[in-house]
C-alpha cells in the first residue's frame, strides 16, 4: 500500500482523503496543539507532531510514498482586508522545501487558495520541484465541480519524479446543491423543531 505524510495537518482531511483513496497514512505535523489533538482522533493509525514544520528535521522521519503540503493561507485568501499588516505564516511555504529535498517523495500536492500563486514562497517550491528534476503542473479548481456541494476555489499542485507519469486532474463533475448531497439521509432524520428565535421570529412576520 502506498504511504503518505501531510504539512500543516490541521485536523486531518487531507489525509482522511489520502487514506480513502487507498494511502496509509503515516504522519503529519500540525502545530497548534488542540488541532493536533483532533487531527490524532481522526487518525488513530497515524503519528500526528504537535510541532512547528520549521522545527522538525525531516531526515528523522519515515518517508513516504506521497507528501501532501498545504500552508498557511491567511496572507493571500480574497476575505483579508488590505489594511491589514502582513501576517505571520505567509512564507511558511518555504519551509516544506527541506522536506521535499530529504524525502523526495514520488508524488507531492500542494493545496492553497488561489492568490497563493503570488506568494514568493509559491515560486520557491517550484523552484526546488524543478531543481530535483520533478515534472508539475498547477491549476485552479473549484470543489463545486468534484461531487462538493458549495463553490470553492483552490489551488493545486501535482507534481511527480522523473519517470513518473504525470497525473492528469479529473474532469469536472455535473454540480450538487446541498439538498442533494444529502437526500440520502433525509429519511432518517428525526422531525425538526424550531428555536424559540424562530417562531419569535415568525410571529413578527405574521
């Protein structure tokens, strides 16, 4: 079975959906320690590192078959006011490089928000990719076209070793509405009540 690590783990959704599509997932490191927390919870079989990516030398750590990378993305999402001072973690990017060069994995995905393609750290990754002879390519996707049921645009980064073929990204899929997506369940579901707001609310309607 192929393996796989994350960057950045957050919870762990990316690695849920590594495992889904048939990875074992081996570790991932998230530095805030309830998120780690959870992210543990959700992958048991998994070594979640409740640390800063910059601190961990990733020569210490298994290698894997798939590295997953998604950086902090505050600095470049569309919500961010422009009045606001640079933020903390918009070049955290540059410190997945070490572990593409020590683990040079055969596939790597970067995901982030599509005004990551400006981040500098952006380039130097590509930069690494192509100094260690990765082919990759990059485009902007919109979950909404792959069985999600809400519009939301992501960057993402496919890159493979030389000799590996380079995977194609799917075609769009015929869009959902939420009702849709869970239709399925309705059945099941126990008859709804409403908040005391919302027949507070009613009434002042009537």
């Amino acid at each position: 079975m192929p393996t796989s690590a994350t960057l950045f783990t957050g919870g762990g959704g990316a690695d849920i959906g590594l495992e889904m599509a048939g990875f074992q997932s081996l570790w991932g490191i998230e530095r805030d320690e309830k998120i780690a927390a959870a992210a543990q919870l959700n992958l048991p079989e998994s070594q979640i590192i409740n640390a800063c990516v910059s601190r961990i030398d990733p020569r210490l750590l298994e290698p894997v078959d798939l590295l997953w990378m998604s950086p902090p993305c505050q600095q470049y999402s569309q919500a961010r006011r422009g009045d606001l001072e640079d933020h903390q973690d918009k070049d955290a990017g540059v410190f997945c490089l070490p572990y593409i060069e020590a683990l040079c994995p055969k596939w790597i995905i970067l995901e982030n928000v599509p005004g990551y393609v400006k981040a500098t750290s952006f380039k130097e990754i590509l930069g690494c990719l192509q100094r260690l002879n990765y082919f990759f390519h990059w485009k902007v996707l919109n979950a909404a076209d792959y069985g999600v049921p809400q519009n939301r645009n992501r960057l993402i980064l496919w890159a493979v070793r030389e000799g590996l073929n380079l995977p194609f990204f799917p075609m769009p899929q015929r869009r959902i509405g939420w009702y849709e997506a869970i239709s399925y369940n309705l059945a099941a579901l126990p008859d709804s009540k409403l908040a005391d707001w919302q027949i507070k609310r009613l009434e002042e309607i009537r």
